[in-house]
C-alpha cells in the first residue's frame, strides 16, 4: 500500500520546499524520542517522509511512482536505513538543515553561526510586591541589583586602554570555529562561537587591570523606578538596558520587573474596574437614602432610590483605576431582632 507522505507532515502536494521543511522541523520537535511525550514510530515516519519530498528528484519520483518506487530495493531506498534506526549518516539529507532542526533540541547551533556579532547581555527579573493602592496610583521604587556591569575602564572590550586588539590565532578572526557533534542522526557539523575569543574574532594584546580582561564588572547598582497607575498582579514591566552587560562591549539585556499585588480587604479589582459590596438598612432600601460610599478615590455620597432590592448594582464613574468605575452592589440587611411594637408595625404596613 502507497504511503501518503504528504498526509504525514501534513502538507499539500503543492507544497513548497520551505513548507516541507518547515512542517518536518514541527514534527521532528514535537515526536523527538528524546523528548517527554515523544513517539520514536511518528519521528520515524516523518524522517522517511522529509527524506522523500525534501529532495527534489525524490519527490518528482514519488509524485510519478508513489512510495513503491523507494520500497524493496527500489530507486532511492538506500536512504532509510541508518536514519531510521538512528544510526550511521543520514542519506539524501542536507546536513545543514539538521543542524538548524535540532539545534534547540540538542543544545548546538546550526551551519549559519554568525561570526563577530555583538552578544546581548542576559536579561533580569525582579518580583515586587505592591500594595493595592500602590498598584492604583502608581509608585516610586529603588530597586538594588548586584549585576555585571560593563567595565568603566576599558569600555568592556578587556584590553588596557592604549593597547590593541589582535586576531585571534584560534579561529584566525572569524570568530567561530567548526566541530562535529555526534547525534542518533551521525555526524553533524556545526559552527560555534570561538571558545578563545568569545566569538568576538579578537583578543586583548594586555588584558585590562580592571576586569582582567573579562570586559565586564559584578557590581552594585540601585535604580529609581517609576511604577506607572494602574498595574496589575503578575504585570511585567521591562526597563531596556538595565539587565546584564554584554560580553566585548555588547549591549546591554533588559530588566522585567514582575508586580505582585496585596489584595484589598474592601475592594475587587477586575482591570480597570473596581467592585464594592455596601450593606445598607431595610428602611433605606425601601424610602431611599444617600450612603457613603468609600472609593480609592475617598468617600462619595451614593443616592439610593426608594425601592431598592438587594442585588442592585450603581456604578460610580471614573472612581476606578485609571478612569475606570467603581460598581456598588447593594445588599439589603434584613433586621432579624425585632421587638414586639416593631413587628405589629411592620404588620400593619402589610410590605
């Protein structure tokens, strides 16, 4: 029976080679044995279905004869056996996509390392804890971090100032060197960062007196930061260039600060919007009143029609956060010690 190679990556028979290898790197992540919920009989198949439509003679083959034409001995079979077991080199593949497919997976990068450029310093994340009001109005914060910093001496580039930078005999200046990293799938040559230089293609002719030649410092720094109104629990608020140093002068990563948020013990926050529960008496409920409400804002005065059941909801604009309202939710309090008068009066009212 023909297998359908298209139906198992899930591509029309139209497909570009892009689409192909892009539906296959899907697969292969999602189905990888080595992988919690991995499926070694689905990662196989789709191997042998990239290995046919990924090639271009192959597919034209296949579009022609079907999957026969690769089956017992036919054209092209050759290619399924070490790839299908996980063992010897990968037949009609280009290495140079595996590389990019399992790079993430196996922890290497692909062919298409990029020589001499600038790393980004890693990021940064901070909790805070806000209180509510904090969290509704805004605030100021200092916030101390022992972080790398670029060293001030030598600008981050290791080198002592009024010395140069030389090639580095390593990698001879391109900043990568090449090795061959051993899979299931074989022998797959990668491109990585030079060890010597830090993929920088240049060394320090005298190291700096300050970092050591590192470019970088550990210091202590403390930022003034502006919580802006209206943030909300788990909010991530990023501030660019305030995470770590990057190596050899490279830029700066960011610094996300994550709001937690204390609760309030009379109000609910649903976004912008905040709700109360205000208790009010029978007799008011029934003749109306004017209540005080509390806000965020301070007390407002509630007008409360004659009539009013419990359940009612009032809104109080731009008594929330950030221009929002505030909705009032009235529960009527049902009086439950009545003296004897009371309750021939409420009797005779007949309410």
């Amino acid at each position: 029976m023909s297998k359908d190679y298209y139906k198992v990556l899930d591509v029309e028979k139209g497909a570009s080679a892009d689409e192909i290898k892009k539906a296959f790197r899907k697969k292969a992540h999602k189905y990888h044995p080595d992988k919690e919920g991995g499926d070694e009989a689905k990662f196989k198949e789709a191997n042998e279905a990239y290995q046919i439509l990924g090639d271009e003679k192959k597919r034209q083959t296949y579009d022609q004869f079907g999957s026969a034409a690769f089956e017992n001995g036919g054209a092209g079979a050759g290619g399924f056996g070490g790839f299908g077991g996980f063992g010897g080199n990968a037949q009609g593949i280009n290495m140079d996509d595996l590389g990019d497919i399992f790079g993430d997976m196996f922890g290497f990068g692909g062919t298409r390392t990029k020589s001499k450029r600038q790393r980004r310093g890693p990021d940064i994340q901070v909790d805070i804890d806000l209180t509510f009001e904090e969290a509704v109005f805004g605030t100021e914060r200092d916030i101390t971090l022992n972080r790398t910093l670029r060293c001030e001496r030598c600008a981050g580039l290791g080198a002592e100032p009024g010395t140069k930078m030389n090639e580095c005999d390593v990698c001879k200046g391109s900043g990568v060197i090449d090795k061959v990293q051993r899979t299931m799938l074989g022998n797959v040559r990668t491109r990585a960062a030079c060890d010597a230089c830090g993929g920088d293609g240049k060394v320090p002719e005298q190291k700096c007196t300050e970092c050591n030649g590192i470019g970088v410092q550990k210091k202590q720094k403390t930022l003034s930061v502006s919580i802006p109104a209206g943030v909300d629990d788990g909010n991530v608020i990023r501030l660019r260039g305030e995470g770590e140093a990057g190596p050899a002068g490279g830029p700066e990563g960011d610094l996300y600060l994550r709001a937690h948020v204390q609760p309030s013990k009379e109000f609910e926050r649903h976004g912008s919007t905040i709700r109360l529960t205000k208790e009010i008496g029978f007799t008011q409920a029934a003749i109306g009143d004017t209540v005080d409400v509390p806000t965020v804002h301070g007390d407002v005065g509630l007008k409360i029609p004659s009539g009013t059941q419990s359940g009612t909801e009032f809104k109080l604009k731009g008594k929330g956060v950030a221009g929002g309202d505030q909705i009032v939710t009235v529960q009527v309090k049902t009086p439950t010690k009545l003296n004897r008068e009371q309750k021939r009066k409420l009797k005779d009212l007949d309410i």
